[in-house]
C-alpha cells in the first residue's frame, strides 16, 4: 500500500565527500528578466513548461499541461490541457533532451511516452509499455540512454503475497521510444531511483522489513552502471542474495525507519532521503566505489510526513515537501560537507493541502512548485538565489484536474542555469 493510499483513508475518516572544492557546481548568472511590461505566458516569454500528474477517485489518470511565464513564475493552462494518462500516474520523468516525458502508471503498471511539442508545450502519447507490478519510481541516466523503473513485486508476489520488487532497465531508443526491458531483482518496497551524473551510480531507497519483526527500516542500495548496455552491478556496501524460501534478499546502508524520497546533488558527491515516519532528513556523502558515508550532524529535521526532495540546478540549495505539514522545507547545501542547513527566512514555507511532490524549472532554476494531493492545486514560489528562501509568486495557487501527484518541468529552448565541473 502506498503512502499516498494511506493517507486519503486517514483523511476520509477524520478530517563526506570525495571531491574536492574545485569540483563543486559552479553556478552561471542568473538572466535577468527582460525590461517589458507584458507579462502574458505568449511563446515569446514562456521559459518553460511544467507538467502535473493527476488521479481522479476512480484512478483515471492525466497529465496537466502548464506554461511557465519568464518574469513571473506564473502558470497558465496550456491549450487542450489536461491529457490523459494511465490508471493512478505516480511519477513522471523528463528526457535530457526536454522533448519526451515519461509517466509511470502504478495503476496498471505500465509506462506511457509522451512527446512535447516543441511550439506550445503540449504533450502527445506515443507508446505505453509494461512494467513490472506496482511501479513506484524513474530515473534516467544522463545521457538519456536508459530508463529505470522501480517497481514493488516480483512475478509471483501481490498486495496479498507480499515480497521484493525490481528495477526494469529500459533502453531509449534514438527516437525516445522504449525498447525490451530487463529486470534487476532488489529489495522489498522499492520507493525511489536516482541516477548520478558523473561516476555512472545508480541509487535505489527500499524499505525493508527489519529482521525477525513486522518494523521495517530503509536502507540505499547502491549499483554501478553499465553505460553500454544499462546492466546494473551492486556497488560498494550492497549485496543481492535469496533466501532459503528463494526470496530476493538486499542489504545496503542505512537511511531510517520507513523511506519515501531520494535526491542525488548535481555533482554526484551527495545523496540524501526522506524518512517520513521520523520526520528527517539523512544525508550521506558519496566515496570512491559508489560507497556511501553518513554526513556530521546527519539526519536534519524536517517537517510532518516528508514525501519528495528536489535539488536546485546549481546544486546550492535543497528543498522538502511536507506532506502533513502543509509545507515546503528550505535548506542551504554546505558544499563542504553536504550537510543540510536551514535557509534563511524560509525554514518551512506554506503552500498547498498535502504537497506531495516538488520540482523545479530547469531553465531560469529559481521557480519551485509543488503538486498539493489534496486540494487540486500547484503552488509556485520564487526561490532566492543569494540564501535559498522562497516567495510565493504571481497568482499562486494555479488549479490541477485531479489530485496532482507529481510535478517536472522541461526548459524552452536552451537556458543553462548551471556549470559542473567533474
């Protein structure tokens, strides 16, 4: 059962790192918006589009389909929107490219293309392929060669006859469509999948079943990437074994009670989840071999229920949803350390009725949204570029069809917001 089903029951019944300093993210200026009065989201001033999954009461799933205005942040409604999407829609990926976005459907446990239209932003569905059962999460590598999808259950295992999940490795095609997929076997409850830009390390976040009671605990499982075929090898720290009753058994490193988000920084020397039974954030600093170490003063506090992390393009500053909270958790990036330190004026920003995803423009990298689950809005906020802060920006809340589950954002046309160095 996921978090999400969980927590609409509970509200119907009542109401150290390995690279130095001279290989830190380098943050380019920021541009500057342009002195002109008109503020519309026309072709000529929108820098991005943002795109919102939904579920309707019966599961019926679509994709909401936004302008992003260059000045303001403001969303409009692009036209025809909203699309139509699978059965429950629960994560959605953007290629590197910016031209193709792929959802994944828990629902019916699929994966659906859709192509964006590189004139206004609209989205046309293309193929829809399977997944392994429950699919939870995606991530694709950075040079946009594969695809990969967490998923909750191997053949032969249900809701009813629990046990681990996998990982399908999609190969991307030239033109974005999927080929055949292959199945890496992992841990119980697979709930989020990051990809690294340098090193080619792939991170999985599992809840796991803590031994001989019915507790569980997270644990990051660690592999390495091929970058010819997309096979995944356990790294540094992680095992994959079976049991004596052939279920598939995975250890890893530590990161709390139960799990629900992972992000990796842009340079790939941190990796940070959410513990949304603790209310803490943990990070870890990535070592030599895709090993991870736990940072000082590791985990930070957060809100209630945090649910969904995102990075800044710049790799400065760290942002949190808070599913019970009501909030969206700001914090400053130590680029020493990766230690995650609260941000100036925005320790816990409000937005929307339960955030439960948060994303930001890759274009401009200052306009934050979260998707609120439970009162069919996206919230837009300004980021400040000097402390991490935010601010509410022009007309925000903008409304969603649906219970918006997640959000990303493809940039229109080419604004680099950041410098790596690896």
């Amino acid at each position: 059962m996921s978090w999400r089903t969980t927590i609409r029951r509970a509200v119907s019944q009542t109401s150290t790192p390995r690279r130095s300093a001279a290989r830190r993210a380098v943050a380019s200026a920021i541009l500057l918006p342009l002195a002109f009065s008109l503020t519309s989201c026309t072709r000529d001033y929108t820098v991005a589009y943002l795109y919102a999954t939904a579920t309707s009461a019966s599961g019926a799933g679509v994709v909401n389909e936004y302008l992003v205005d260059y000045q303001s942040g403001a969303l409009v409604a692009a036209s025809g929107s909203p699309v139509k999407a699978g059965n429950n829609p629960v994560k959605l990926v953007t290629s590197p490219n910016g031209l193709f976005v792929y959802v994944v459907n828990q629902g019916d446990s699929t994966v659906q293309e859709f192509a964006v239209n590189a004139a206004n932003g609209t989205l046309s569905s293309k193929n829809t392929y399977k997944t392994g059962s429950a699919p939870t999460s995606a991530a694709i590598d950075v040079a946009g060669k594969f695809l990969y999808v967490t998923y909750t259950y191997q053949s032969g295992y249900s809701a009813t006859n629990p046990g681990p999940g996998g990982i399908n490795i999609f190969p991307i095609n030239s033109d974005n469509s999927l080929g055949t997929a292959t199945s890496v076997n992992i841990g119980n409850n697979p709930v989020g999948i990051v990809t690294s830009n340098f090193s080619n390390y792939v991170y999985v976040v599992d809840q796991e079943p803590a031994s001989g009671t019915s507790a569980q605990h997270g644990v990051i499982l660690g592999f390495s990437q091929n970058t010819s075929t997309g096979a995944l090898t356990p790294a540094t720290g992680t095992t994959i074994t079976t049991d004596s009753t052939g279920k598939t058994v995975a250890t890893g490193y530590g990161a709390g009670t139960v799990p629900s988000a992972i992000a990796i920084d842009p340079t790939a020397r941190f990796v940070y989840v959410t513990d949304r039974s603790t209310n803490q954030l943990y990070g870890s600093g990535v070592q030599a071999g895709g090993r991870l170490t736990p940072m000082t003063n590791s985990p930070f506090a957060t809100g209630l229920l945090p649910v969904s992390i995102t990075i800044d393009p710049r790799g400065l500053y760290l942002y949190v949803a808070n599913f019970n909270s009501n909030t969206v958790g700001a914090y400053v990036i130590d680029q020493a350390t990766g230690a995650a330190v609260g941000s100036v004026g925005s320790g816990s920003t409000q937005v929307g009725t339960g955030p439960s995803c948060v994303a930001i423009d890759p274009a401009l990298g200052v306009y934050l949204y979260t998707a609120n689950n439970l009162d069919n809005t996206i919230t837009g906020q300004k980021l400040d570029s000097h402390n991490g802060g935010l601010k509410a920006i022009e007309n925000t809340p903008f409304p969603a069809s649906g219970l918006p589950t997640c959000v990303a954002s493809v940039a229109n046309g080419s604004h680099a917001t950041q410098i790596v160095v690896p």
